[in-house]
C-alpha cells in the first residue's frame, strides 16, 4: 500500500506545475468543471498506473512495480490533462512566457 503513496502525492504536485502554470483555461473554465477535469485526471493517472504496476511488477522487479508505472503517466500528465479536460469542455492551451526586454 505505500507503494501507492509517492504516486498521488507527486499527481498532486505535477498537476499543480501543469495545470496552475504551464496551462490555462479559456472556455468552459467554470470552477464546477474544472474541478471535475481534475478528479477524472487523476483516476485516469491512478488507473495506468495500477495496470503497469500489474502488467509490469511480476517479471520486472522494482522498476516494473514503481518506477515505470509512475514516470510514464507522470510525464504524459499534460496531454492526458489536455484530452481529459477536453471531455468535460473546459479548453486548454499552453502558456507562452516572453523574456522582458529592458
């Protein structure tokens, strides 16, 4: 069971650098959808990684059991999050920060 503990807790702290910096909301971006997007991506991030924790854990050892299963739906957050806050209808687009020039 602790194996499931870095996980979420590094869901919580990815989502936060995507989703409250890296990507803002344009339409639909009520607070009610929002939030739903954001449970639904974090029951699709916690499903891929209880199936490659299944599929991988037996014949792969530690990295099959913790190490993949939490990188790979960890490094695909921004495009699962993009996909799934579609679903709900809240848009997505992707921040562009410009150096000021003085």
């Amino acid at each position: 069971m602790i194996e499931w503990l870095v996980p979420i807790s590094l869901f919580w702290i990815v989502a936060a650098i995507f989703f409250g910096g890296m990507y803002d909301a344009e339409e639909g971006s009520s607070g009610g959808r929002q939030f739903l997007g954001l449970l639904l991506i974090f029951a699709v991030y916690v499903g891929v990684f209880g199936v490659l924790r299944m599929a991988l854990g037996d014949f792969m050892g530690p990295l099959g059991r913790f190490i993949i299963p939490t990188a790979l739906p960890t490094m695909l957050l921004g495009r699962i999050g993009k996909i799934v806050f579609g679903m709900v209808g809240v848009k997505m687009h992707r921040v562009q920060f410009e150096a000021d020039a003085h």
